[in-house]
C-alpha cells in the first residue's frame, strides 16, 4: 500500500509500505529510498505530533495497531527539523454515538474524543470494546445516514460535525451451519404456507406487505421491484432488527413474526467472518 511521508518542512515523498509492516520497516524503507538513518527518524500519524503525549509510533508495533491504510500520511521528524508550526486543523478528538437498539438497548455507546484520524475499522474495534462484544468487530458494518462506512477511511474522510457522528450498527449473520433434510420451498407446503405482514421500510417511506412466513428473503426483492422503490438495481440488502439478512434463508428462520419492519438499505454488504 502506499504511505505519504511528509516533513515539518513540507518536503513530502510516497512509499510503498506492506500490509501489517513494523514501524521500524517502514524507517528502513525511508532509509533505503532517502538514505536517512533509521535512528534519526522519529514517526508521527499525522495531525499528532504536536500532542502532549507525543504519540510517536513505536518502532515495534505495525501498521495494524496504529490504522495505517493505503493513502495514509505520516509524519517523519528528523533531528534538525525545526518544531512544526501551528496550523488550523479540524479537531482531533471526535464524539461517535452508535446505536443498535435491538442489540445494545435504547441508549447509544458514547466514545469520547476518538482520534479524527481512526479508521473506521479503528472504531469497530472501540464499538467491540465498550459493548463487552456485542457488536464484534469483524461482524459489524456501520452506517452514517444511509452510507456504510468504509474501513479503510479515516472519521476526519467523512467530516465531523463539532457535535459529533451519529452512526447506526447492524451485525451481518454467522455462516450458516448446514443443515440435512430436504423438500423444496417452492412444492404445495410453500404454497399453503401461513401468510403474514410485514412492512417494508426505505429511508422514510414505508409500505405493508402481505407474505409467506417461509419465503426466502431473496423474494423480498420482487415485491421491493413491483413497488418501485427508489433502490439501486440489484445494489440493496435487508436488514432486520439490526442484523444484515441472509437471503438465502427463510423470513421464519429470521423469526420475522407479522407486523414486523424490514429494512432496505442501498449499497452492498462487505466483511463479515
């Protein structure tokens, strides 16, 4: 991946850095492209230098531990470089609320003062944390409005407000364990299947809809084309009580019960383990 080193001189090159690389290989890389000694550079995420604590990276962590991703800046100090100078800079801390009331509860997880410069995987990682693993990391996809949050994107990518980020979470499904056993969904039991209704949410519209409690979520996407909603074509998913719907499996595996609400949300699901 390629990582922009720039100077409090403004003088700025880009490497390319390997996926989980130590600190201390990303100074050899410098030294080997700029002939900098690896123990006269001392690196910075960017927009953290200037902090009290320093936050200078530790030649034994990698990438990973510090959400460095392609196209991220760091900051590389060298002994004669004067002290950078003050610039104007979004704030550094950010205050993310995320809710998932059928997972966590009414009340959102307030994360204070989340560096602007976190990936949004960084804060899958806090959201696993201070929910003890309710919303695990690797399962999770967060949304900002109607738009999944990229991993790889720092918060400062999506452009804080001062009073901070709502996001909403929604937890795709484990891998389905097999199961035997057979009959199709589609002979006379499918047919003469108890029926139920469900309302169908997009964004602020919602519409009833009467259907078969053993129909694969996948014909949801008939009725969703027969009502004409504004969804992308075929760049849509379901989500039910905060989870990520497998469309491969019934709306009664999904313990969908009638009255309940579907959600559609545009875009595609990714992650997930």
């Amino acid at each position: 991946m390629d990582v922009t080193f720039a100077t409090p001189g403004g003088r700025e090159f880009t490497l390319e850095v390997w996926y989980f690389a130590t600190v201390r290989e990303m100074k050899e890389a410098v030294h080997a492209r700029e002939g900098i000694p690896v123990a006269s550079q001392r690196l910075f995420l960017a927009g953290r230098e200037e902090e009290e604590d320093g936050q200078e990276l530790d030649d034994a962590r990698d990438t990973a531990h510090y959400g460095i991703v392609q196209g991220s800046r760091v900051v590389l100090v060298l002994p004669d470089d004067a002290p950078p100078s003050p610039s104007p800079s979004p704030a550094t801390g950010v205050r993310v609320a995320v809710s998932a009331p059928e997972i966590i509860g009414p009340r959102s997880v307030a994360l204070d003062d989340v560096p602007a410069s976190d990936t949004v995987a960084r804060l899958k990682e806090l959201v696993q944390d201070r929910t003890d693993g309710a919303l695990p990391a690797a399962r999770t996809a967060l949304f900002l409005g109607k738009a999944e949050m990229e991993d790889g994107k720092t918060l400062a990518d999506y452009g804080p407000p001062a009073d901070g980020m709502d996001v909403s979470a929604v937890v795709h499904p484990q891998a389905p364990v097999a199961s035997g056993g057979g009959g199709d969904g589609n002979g006379a039991g499918a047919r003469n299947q108890q029926r139920i209704e469900v309302s169908v949410m997009f964004g602020e519209t919602a519409v009833a809809l009467e259907v078969g409690a053993m129909d694969v979520v996948r014909e949801l996407r008939k009725e969703v084309e027969r009502l004409r909603l504004p969804v992308r074509d075929g760049g849509y998913f379901f989500v039910y009580k905060q989870n990520v719907m497998d469309e491969d499996r019934t709306l009664r595996w999904h313990e969908v019960k009638n009255g309940d609400t579907i959600e559609i949300f545009n875009g595609t699901v990714t992650g997930g383990a």
